[in-house]
C-alpha cells in the first residue's frame, strides 16, 4: 500500500502525456485515489504499535547500501495523509484556464511522489533521493507559473535547497562511513555506537541541512520570494507540507538518532526558535501584502515546532507533531483564499483594498473564511492551531520556561498583523473601481470549505490526531537519558 501512494502520481504524470486533453482529470482521480489509500492505511493503522508498519522492504543496489525500504509510523502518517489532501486541494484550486497544463498537472504530481516517499523513506540514502526529487518540479512551478519576480524566486529556492541536500548527503555518508556498517537503513545507523563528539558533530551537520529546509532564521530568505511568487496551489503546498520536510527531518533523523547529543544542542535551539518567532512576527506586521504577511507568518510559527521538538519531552514532541499539521492546514487555506482574493480583485495590498465583506458587491465568502482562518491562527480555542500551540508550549515550559513564555508572547504579535489585515482588508467601503467583483464560484469554495472544516474538527477533536501520533512520540522522547556523565563526555 505504501508503494501505492508513491508512485501511483508518477503513473497519473505518464497518463497525462498519453491523455492530454484529460489532464485535469487524470491529476483529481490520482491525488483522490491517493487520498483515499492513505485514509485507507490511517483506518488499518495500530496505534497501539510504536514501531513501523505496513513495511516494505528489498535490496536495490547493494554496493552503496541503498535499499528500498518503506514503513509508517505515527510520525509519518499524519504527513502522508495531509501531503494526499493538500496535493488533491491543489489540483482543484488551478485554474482550469492555466496555461501548458498537462505540464503543471504532471509537476504536481511529482511534487507528490517525492514528498511522499521522503516521509516514508527508512534508508537515508532513499530519503535522500526522495528529499531531492522534489526540488526540480517545484524550480519549474516557481519559474513558469510564478508572479513577476519568478526567475529571482525560482532561483533562490533552488540554491537554499540543493545546498541544503548537500548538507545532508554530506553528513549521512560521513555517518555511514564512520559506523561501517555497509549501508544506510535507519534501523541499522540507529543501532550503532557513535564517540560522543562525533554523535554532536554529525548531529548539527544534519540540523543545518533540516534548519534551511525548515526554514529557520537566518536561513529563511528564500521562503518568502518562493512563497509570494509561486502561483496558488504551488504556495499551498509549500507552505503545507514541503516545509515540513525540515520539521519532520528534525524530529526523524535529529532527536531520533542522536538524542545524548540533542540534550547538548537543545538550548541552542531553543534561542534560534525565539529569535525566529519574534522576528518572523515583526516582520510581518510591517507588510503590506497579504501574501507576503502571511509568508513572514509562517516563518514565526515554525519556531514553535523547533521549541517544542528542543525541549524533548512526550507532550512537546506530540505538540510539534499536532503543530506540523496544524500550519499545514491554516497556511494552504489561507494562500487559497488570498488567491482568490487576487485572482477577482487584481491586487493584494491591504492598503488598497477595503470592504471585502461587503454582502453584495464584494466577497463575503472569502471574508468570513478568512477571519475564521486568521483567528485560528492566532490560536483561538476551539480551532486546530490553539491545540497545537498549548501541546507544544505545555510540553516546553519544563524544560525551557522563559524561552516557552516569549514565544507565547509572540504569539499575541499574530493577532496584531492579522486584525490589522481584517480590518484594512475587509471592513470598510469597497473603493469605487471594485464595485460588484465576481462571484466566488462553487469550485473555488470547495479547498476552503475542507480545510476550515478540518481546522474546526480537529480543534474540537483533537484526539482523531493524538492517538495514532502519541505512542510513536513518546517512544522517540524515551531514547533520550540525560545523566550528567553522559552530557559532560559529549561536551569535552
């Protein structure tokens, strides 16, 4: 089944360029059949079972010790079901009027598979190559597709990228080769007995290469060129689900392989989430565009993965897990929605536009789902995003208090930039040359109204979450012993 999910959209991109003229088509039945089978492998799954299920696992090519080897666990499944929403949302949200479509279709279905295969990957030398895949297709979205400055975005995202795969090519073969064990299986690495400094050096080779991915701050630059000017769904899925390759990357092969060394790094780490989440919040206050307000947004609230994950303990990590999600979800609705808002308005600058909600003449529907959207954001109760900060800021207080409480402290910064996007933005009298903008039609509701039903839905119920993620979780924090011994020999 695992294999399914991941090369299913590569037989959907073939299937485009034997079918042109059903490209549209071909891309909705192969991210739903997606959708579907990881529903399906969600249902199946034991939660009960920290360790891997539904494995595949064969030789491929022996002599560099990459196998083809495939598994899920409560980590990993609640990346793949929302990578197979958002890709299907995406679909439905292109325009059907966008230009060399069986070309963009076909991307985003590559786009798919590697993400796919990188949350799945249980060989790092697999991950590796599923890691990179995705690199290209999302370069060619940027570049053809994209805004004005699509070239210069297109660009940067590729450099921080490859430069971030070097990084960490770099470091799984110098691990692979100092542990001698002839291949790259997690399992096999995870086994083995590392010297202390060598444990932190390759600890922090690899936090370079997930902290650029991710992105932290200073690494964060080409997040909001890419984000601005890639077109709506590729910004969906961005900001959904690519980004969290880092998070997860941290979590996966950071904390879970080294985590004598985390012990040492993670205050270092819990600085960088601080600085991230109150400058990434600062920043965005001074936008103008709602697009790239939202971007710097997504920077700020990242931190709170990198605090939580830092602070290591079974309710933060969960917290960073449920956080992951939770971003994923509020930031592809609201690109979604600020496309729209584009794509019927010809402008994103608040300053400019006023009156949205305006029942007849502007767009009530966008409007409403925004402020719904925003509010959950800023962590409103009974939305998906208040649950995946008071987990993570819950879990964190112990072990980082004052760290824990500047980031709750920034978090009022989001309610700042948003109300002042609702109230510029949506309130107010349409200007004179926007009078009677055209109707949000029912195929452009459809992305908005799942995802603000999955944000209200998992805020209420967070547990539909929890109890396929928490065991795993907790057998990742369970690894970590933090004896002064143990601290004082990585330290020398």
């Amino acid at each position: 089944m695992l294999s399914a999910i991941v090369w299913l959209p590569i037989l959907g991109a073939i299937s485009i360029g034997i079918l042109p003229s059903f490209s549209r088509s071909i891309a909705l039945i192969i991210s739903g059949l997606s959708l579907a089978i990881s529903i399906a492998i969600a249902i199946m799954f034991d939660y009960q079972d920290a360790g891997l299920q539904f494995v595949e696992h064969f030789s491929w090519i022996e002599p560099l010790g990459l196998d083809y080897q495939l598994g899920v666990d409560g980590l990993s499944l609640p990346m793949i079901v929302l990578n197979a929403l958002l890709v299907l949302l995406a679909v439905q949200a292109t325009s059907q009027e966008v230009e060399r479509d069986r070309l963009f279709y076909a991307l985003l279905l590559l786009v798919s598979t590697a993400v796919t295969g990188a949350f799945l990957a249980q060989n790092l030398m697999l991950f590796f190559l599923f890691y990179e895949l995705e690199l290209i297709p999302l370069y060619l979205l940027i570049s053809i597709w994209g805004g004005e400055k699509r070239g210069y975005a297109a660009t940067k995202f590729l450099i921080y990228q490859a430069l971030s795969g070097v990084i960490l090519l770099a470091g799984f073969l110098s691990w692979a080769w100092f542990t001698k064990t002839g291949n790259f299986n997690y399992e096999s690495l995870a086994a083995t007995h590392l010297p202390a400094n060598l444990q932190l050096l390759f600890l922090c080779i690899i936090l370079l290469g997930f902290g650029i991915k991710m992105p932290l701050v200073p690494f964060h630059t080409w997040l909001p060129d890419a984000y601005v000017e890639s077109s709506t769904p590729v910004s969906m899925l961005l900001s959904g689900i690519v980004s969290k390759l880092g998070a997860y990357g941290l979590i996966r092969f950071g904390l879970g392989l080294f985590p004598n060394a985390w012990v040492i790094v993670a205050p270092w780490l819990a600085i960088i989430a601080v600085f991230t989440a109150i400058y990434g919040s600062l920043i965005a206050i001074v936008q103008t565009d709602i697009k790239k307000t939202i971007a710097y947004s997504s920077v700020a609230h990242l931190s709170y993965v990198l605090l939580a994950t830092a602070a290591a303990t079974p309710l933060s990590v969960l917290g960073a897990v449920y956080q992951m999600v939770a971003h994923g979800l509020i930031l592809a609705l609201l690109f979604n929605l600020v496309g729209i808002i584009e794509a019927k308005t010809g402008m994103r600058d608040f300053n400019k536009l006023h009156g949205l909600l305006n029942p007849k003449r502007g767009l009530p529907f966008v409007g409403a789902m925004s402020i719904l959207t925003m509010m959950a954001s800023a962590g409103i109760p009974g939305m998906v995003g208040f649950i995946g900060e008071f987990l993570s800021f819950q879990g964190s207080y112990a072990t980082f208090p004052i760290a824990t409480l500047i980031c709750l402290a920034s978090t009022g910064l989001t309610s700042v930039y948003f109300i002042i996007i609702i109230n510029r933005a949506f309130f107010g009298k349409l200007p004179d040359d926007l009078t009677y903008l055209p109707k949000v039609t029912t195929a452009e509701r459809i992305p908005a109204i799942i995802l603000a039903t999955l944000i209200v839905l998992l805020g209420i119920q967070p547990n539909i979450l929890i109890s396929h993620t928490q065991i795993t979780t907790d057998a990742i924090v369970a690894t970590i012993a933090r004896p002064t011994t143990q601290i004082a020999e990585i330290t020398k």
